[in-house]
C-alpha cells in the first residue's frame, strides 16, 4: 500500500482534507479507529451562517435556522439576541459524516476503519486493526486525530494542554429553534452552559474545567434548573473534551501536519468550531499539495500556528476572561450590559485563515 499522504482521524476536518486531496489526484488513506465513524458522536454539531455559505455541506443534513441566542443569568435572568440573518443550523452529525465519507469515496480516498494508530517514521505509517500490525507507505501524514494527538506526538509537534470537559444529553423537545447560554460559574466553572434546540430535538449540556466540577452531577443539576425550557425523554447521550488553548503555535514540519482538534483549532467561545476545523483543512489541502509537488519547506513554514493566532486575539483574550472564577453576584450585576459584547461573539464573522 503505497500513498501520498495517511490522515488518522476521520471527523470533520479529517473527512475535508481527505475529499480536497483525493479530489486533487493524490492517493490518500483515511484512517480512524472507530468502526464506524456515524456512532459514538462526541459534539453538539452546531454550524453557523459563514460555514454553510461558505463549503458544500449537504442541505439535507443540516437542522431549521436559528436567530435567536438567549443569554441566561445565574439567577435565569433573560437577554434575548435576534439576528436579521439566519446564524445557526444542527446537524444530524452521524448522517453528515457519512455523506462527507461518500464524497471521499468517490474522489478515490482509500478508507480503513477499526485502525489504530501505532506509529509514524518518515514515509511509513504503521497501525493495528483487527489485532494485526499493519504497515503502509505515505509520503507525509495528517495528525486529525483529536484533542489529545498521538500523531502531534510523534511528529514532535505541540500538543493541546489545556481542556474543557463537556458533557450533554440530546432529547425529545418541541422548543422553539434558539441557542440559550447559561452562565453560572457554579455549575459550568469556565464556560457554560447549553440548550440548542431545533424544534425537534434539544441539545442540553454544559463544560467546565475538570478540576473544577464534577459533570455528571452538575448536568443532572443543570436539567431540573431548565426543565421549564426543554426536557423530554433522552435519546443520546455525548460528551469529550474540548481544547481552549487555541490554535497551537507548531503544527507542521517535513513530515506531516495537524488539522482540526489536534491543531486547537476550536472555537467553543462562539459555536463556530468546526468552521475553524474546515477553514484550516482547506488551508492545509493546499500546503499539502504544494509541498508533495515541490518539495519545497517554504511551503510548510506557510502553515504556521503563530501567525493564525493572531487573527483571533479578541476571542483569545474572552477565553482567558472566562478562565477566572468570576463571583455569580458579579455577573448578576452585570448581565444587562452583556449585549454589545454578546453580539459580536455570536454574530461576528470569526476566523479568515487567508493562505
């Protein structure tokens, strides 16, 4: 088995990167060590405006439009934030990473599932799958493989240090379509808070920083404080961690690259991760070509964490803002002056990652 480039990790960035590469005539392999990359799903699958303008996601997969963000005090004080433009849309994600597989198989990208990832040395790629050690020739390899990398590892690359612990139950609810924020640092230490509902179903979760709380207990606390807005029998339940680091600073050399989580290139702030996730593939679709046609390092040093860091200083600076345990009397006070700010976060554009 000979290819150009191996991607291990096959959620949403990994898929993009596979289609734009095998698209492009490279022999690509996608690996993942699920069996099935429809189950088990770990996000809420929220999308915003700019993303499903902007790629080819497939319509049929993607939930009603919603404008509202209602922002909830510790105390369920209420700030309602309409947009004049549709902002959000949840995904059926088990269905949507099966259509982005399809559109993989068709632009030739080899798939093998149940893989995991053993090792990387230069133009070889060894993994595990169905207890036999497998060994195939890549030219290059593409670390999307989660929060906690182990391709970041062996390329030597930076890891993500810091992390949310999420956690969330999908169920039966006819709620009108909205996005509600809880901020309560009591329940949700470093974060917050969720319902996104669809009018069909309703995500209710929230995050926080692991050595702050326990998120079991706090959601089972979190669903009786919000019972009133959407409850109903429990059809799924998801949860993971989620890195705040940003994006981090070296995620490339000679040998291969990091996309997706395994590049922090998450926004949790804003709901607007996985446009990060597909802006940085597309981007390192194009580095990766243009490294494997020319050899040339110039191209790689293009694919620089510092530098895309500083297209998200605001954002950098809300996350570390949110990092202190702020007093929920103190946020009580100031949850009314809370709407210029909020709008920005939920209806900016966000990220350009500009090649």
């Amino acid at each position: 088995m000979q290819y150009d480039t191996a991607i291990v990790g096959a959620g949403l960035a990994g898929l993009h990167l596979a289609h734009l590469l095998g698209s492009r005539g490279l022999r690509v392999v996608l690996i993942d060590r699920r069996p099935s990359i429809a189950t088990p799903i770990h996000t809420t699958g929220i999308f915003v405006r700019r993303t499903w303008e902007d790629f080819p996601l497939p319509e049929e997969q993607l939930g009603p439009p919603i404008r509202d963000v209602i922002l909830h005090s510790p105390a369920l004080r209420r700030l309602t934030l309409r947009s004049a433009a549709d902002e959000f849309r949840i995904a059926r994600m088990e269905w949507l990473y099966l259509a982005l597989l399809e559109r993989c198989s068709r632009a030739g990208v080899a798939w093998i599932p149940g893989a995991a990832f053993l090792s990387w040395q230069p133009g070889e790629l060894a993994f595990v799958r169905r207890g036999l050690r497998i060994r195939c020739a890549a030219r290059f390899v593409v670390g999307a493989d989660g929060a906690r990398s182990a391709v970041a590892a062996q390329l030597g690359l930076d890891r993500n240090r810091e992390f949310l612990a999420g956690v969330e139950q999908v169920v039966a609810c006819s709620a009108p379509p909205a996005l509600h924020c809880f901020l309560d640092p009591q329940l949700a230490p470093g974060y917050i808070g969720w319902i996104a509902a669809d009018g069909r179903t309703a995500h209710i979760g929230l995050a926080g920083y692991p050595s702050r709380f326990d998120p079991s207990s706090a959601l089972a606390e979190f669903r009786a404080r919000v019972a009133h807005i959407a409850d109903g029998a429990v059809l799924e339940r998801r949860g993971g961690l989620i890195p705040v680091n940003g994006i981090l600073r070296r995620i490339a050399n000679g040998s291969g690259l990091l996309v997706g989580d395994a590049a922090g290139a998450v926004s949790p702030l804003t709901a607007g991760g996985f446009d990060a996730a597909l802006r940085l593939s597309a981007f390192a679709a194009d580095v990766v070509t243009g490294f494997l046609d020319r050899g040339d390092p110039a191209v790689l040093r293009t694919y620089d964490g510092a530098r895309l860091r500083s297209q998200t200083f605001v954002r950098r600076c809300l996350r570390r803002a949110m990092r202190v345990p702020w007093p929920s009397a103190l946020i009580e006070a100031g949850f009314d002056m809370l709407e210029p700010l909020a709008r920005r976060v939920f209806f900016g554009r966000g990220l350009s990652l500009a090649a």
